[in-house]
C-alpha cells in the first residue's frame, strides 16, 4: 500500500474531532415529548462546551442538521446560537436525510481545511414528538377563498365544499417525496431483491440490540451519552430507552410484516425507528487544537457525499460512498480497525454488505474491475446500530463518529470507517483515525 493521502490544510493542519457527545435516544412521546428540536439540540451543545471550557466567543461557525423540520424555527442553527449566547457565529441548517450529521461534518471539514474557520461546533436535533401537523392543503385553499369572498352568498356556497376528508389533519410525511416509498416499502424491495429471508432480518436486529445493550452494560456509552434534564425539568434522562433485552426469536416473530403476511419480511422490528435526540461534535483546525492544550478525540481522514437512483433499492447509497472514499484515501475494507454503519434496517445492511462482495456490481456500478471486499463481522457495529438506538434521523451518523471514536480510543487508537444511506438516494462515508 502506497503512502495514504489524508486531508489537511496548507498548514498540515487536519480536522479534529476534539470531542462529542449526545443525549439519549428517546422513544417518541416519551421523556422528551415536550423538549423541542431546538431545546434538545442547545442542551446538549451547552454541555459539551462547558465540559472543554471553550469560551463561547470563539465559536465561528454552528451547523445543525434537522430533518423533521419545524415551519417556526426554519434556521435551528441560528436559535441554538443565540440561545447559547453566540450571536457572531455564522449559523445555518442542513437537511438531508439520515446522512444529515454527515453533512453536517464534511460541510464544516471543508471550511476548517480552507482556512476559513478554526472553532466549529457540529451538531444534529430531531423531535418527532414535536413533529408539525399540518391542515389538508386543500381545506387552506378553501378557507382563503372564504375570507376573501365579497358576498355572504359566495362564502356560504364555498363553505359547503368543505368535506370530512379536508378536516383531517396531516402528520409529517416520513416517505420519499417523489416515490412515496417509506423505510419499510424500500427494506421490503431490498429483502426481496436480494432474496433475504425475514430469520435472516430479525436475527440482524436481534444482534444490534445484543450488542447495544452490552455496550450499555459495560458503561463504555456513560462518556459520551450526557445525562439529561429536558423541559418541564422534573425528571433526568439518563439512557436510550428503545434497546430490547429479550432477544428470543418468540419475540421478534410474533411482528406482523408491514407488506402482507405470506411473503413480506420488513416488520417493525428490522426496521429502524424516528425517534427524538440530538447531538454535538467541535471540529477545530488541528494546530489551533493543540495550541489550546485539548486533548483530541480523533481525526477526520477523508469523507464523502453520494448520491443514487431513487425508484429501485434506494438504500444502496451506503456502498457508494464506502467504495468513493476508500479509493480517494488509498484504502482498502482489511485497513480498518472499525466499521460503523447507519442501520436504516436490516436489510439495508445485509443487502449492501452483499453489493460490497459483488463483482457485477463494482463493474456495473462503481466504475470498478472487482469488488470491494467482505467485511470482517468482528469488526462491524461491535457496539450495535440504529435498530436497537433509534434513528434520530439528523442525528444517527454524528453517534456514528462519536461512537466509533471513542472506541478507537478505547482500543488504543487505528482507523474506522462509517457510512450512512437514507432516503431519497442519498449516502456519505467518511474515514476516522485515533491516536
């Protein structure tokens, strides 16, 4: 293997991951029902500065990413901001499905290694809980041609449009907005697809919360996940609450397929599920890093964003990007030490570790004579995955760093890789490194 490339500034400066750290990953309509987006995303960016005693008036940038958006706060970033008391901090929002954090990260990466920022505080905040419901667009419509009718006739005459159906209120829609296909619709193309079985499904699942909830056993989470106080401040936070521990296939058989019984596999328990969270990550240039005395969780290597075709197996989005970046970081699957991927469901995953073994699809595909390579499962989601956490969806690929940095640093510092795809054909990968 020839000399790595690794993106630095024209100073040798790389991007460090000085430290990061998220709430916990609560079930909607839970402990965090009445916590905001925005709530949860000041509190847990609060914490970790206070935790560095960085001094806020050396933040230059903030970057959040939210994918379930609310219509009154457009620009989540700028809240958090001024919330914390950063008013000269250039604020702005990412939105990009669950490779949101991802973004989020390479956006201010990029900004770092231009030379143009030096503090930049990363971070990611969903409420479902708090998702906006919304009147039938049509009842709109109608209400406003009633206000603005000159005559009691015309009012009366367009009052009598309105219909039952035009009272009923509409929730996010969490489907891709050209395809109409939800997580489960595309998990159910992919499981069949690929000729994956629903044994093969819910024993995956089955292995994220095995591994999730070892994870919490052992304390190895207790660093990164802040223990929480969110509003009306009466009870603490301290844990994901949405790992199953029984792990018998009883269980997990008894869930109906969303897809008809005879031949669906996607259920509601090998998919991953919304829920609310949110996380916080300081990315500063390195030398300015060390200058401050910080000791630095890790290093971003590489990274990159792709995109694919929507109508057919939209998840594959992952094996794009994993095989972009280890080509532009001169690496192979064999350098890594760990291998995190977003688990938007079971056979999200299982598919793409076949796509990542498959010659037809590297030619196919990826512009590539052969495959990329099998994973070593020994070193893949070793401390489990978005079936068992939950899937804040701006949130998932920043516990994805978090995770997998500490536990490089854990093992004595190496390489990992981590990846995520979501809907509308979207994916991001990126290469850790530890010292």
């Amino acid at each position: 293997m020839s000399e790595l490339p690794i993106l630095t500034t024209f100073q040798g400066a790389r991007v460090a991951v000085v430290d990061g750290l998220r709430t916990p990953f609560i079930k909607q309509n839970t402990l965090f029902k009445e916590a905001k987006a925005k709530d949860l995303g000041a509190m847990v960016a609060n914490e970790l500065l206070s935790r560095l005693a960085i001094p806020k008036q050396k933040i230059e940038q903030v970057v959040f990413g939210q994918v379930i958006q609310d219509p009154d706060i457009p620009n989540i970033s700028r809240e958090i901001s001024l919330l914390l008391n950063m008013p000269f901090a250039q604020s702005y929002t990412v939105s990009s499905s669950c490779p949101t954090g991802l973004q989020v990260l390479v956006n201010l990466s990029n900004s770092i290694l231009m030379g143009n920022t030096h503090y930049a505080l990363a971070g990611g905040a969903d409420s479902l809980s708090n998702a906006p419901i919304r009147l039938n667009s049509h009842l709109i419509q109608l209400v406003r041609d009633i206000l603005s009718a000159k005559s009691y006739e015309e009012k009366y005459r367009l009052f009598r449009q309105i219909s039952w159906q035009d009272l009923k209120l509409q929730a996010v829609n969490l489907k891709d907005p050209l395809t109409q296909l939800s997580l489960s619709d595309v998990s159910e193309q992919m499981a069949q697809d690929f000729h994956l079985s629903r044994q093969e499904l819910d024993e995956y699942a089955a292995r994220s919360h095995r591994l999730a909830h070892q994870a919490w056993q052992s304390g190895v989470l207790r660093q990164q996940v802040m223990v929480s106080f969110p509003t009306p401040y009466e009870k603490f936070v301290i844990s994901d609450n949405q790992i199953e521990r029984h792990l018998k296939s009883e269980f997990y058989q008894k869930f109906k397929p969303f897809n008809g019984k005879k031949y669906g596999t996607a259920t509601d328990w090998n998919t991953s599920h919304s829920c609310d969270g949110a996380a916080a990550v300081l990315l500063m240039n390195e030398h300015t890093a060390k200058a401050e005395g910080l000791n630095i969780l890790g290093y971003i290597r590489h990274y990159t964003m792709t995109a694919n075709d929507v109508w057919k197996n939209m998840f594959v989005g992952v094996t794009h990007s994993v095989a972009k970046v280890l080509d532009n970081a001169n690496m192979k699957l064999n350098d890594l030490d760990l291998i995190d991927f977003h688990e938007t469901s079971s056979a999200q995953i299982l598919a793409n570790l076949k796509l990542l073994e498959s010659d037809t699809f590297a030619r196919q595909h990826l512009n590539r004579s052969t495959a990329i390579g099998s994973i070593d499962m020994s070193k893949f989601n070793v401390l489990g995955g978005s079936l068992a956490y939950g899937n804040p969806r701006a949130v998932s690929s920043l516990r994805l760093i978090i995770q997998s940095l500490y536990a490089l640093k854990q093992r004595g510092g190496g390489t990992s890789l981590i990846a995520s795809g979501g809907l509308g054909g979207i994916g991001g990968a990126m290469i850790l490194e530890s010292e």
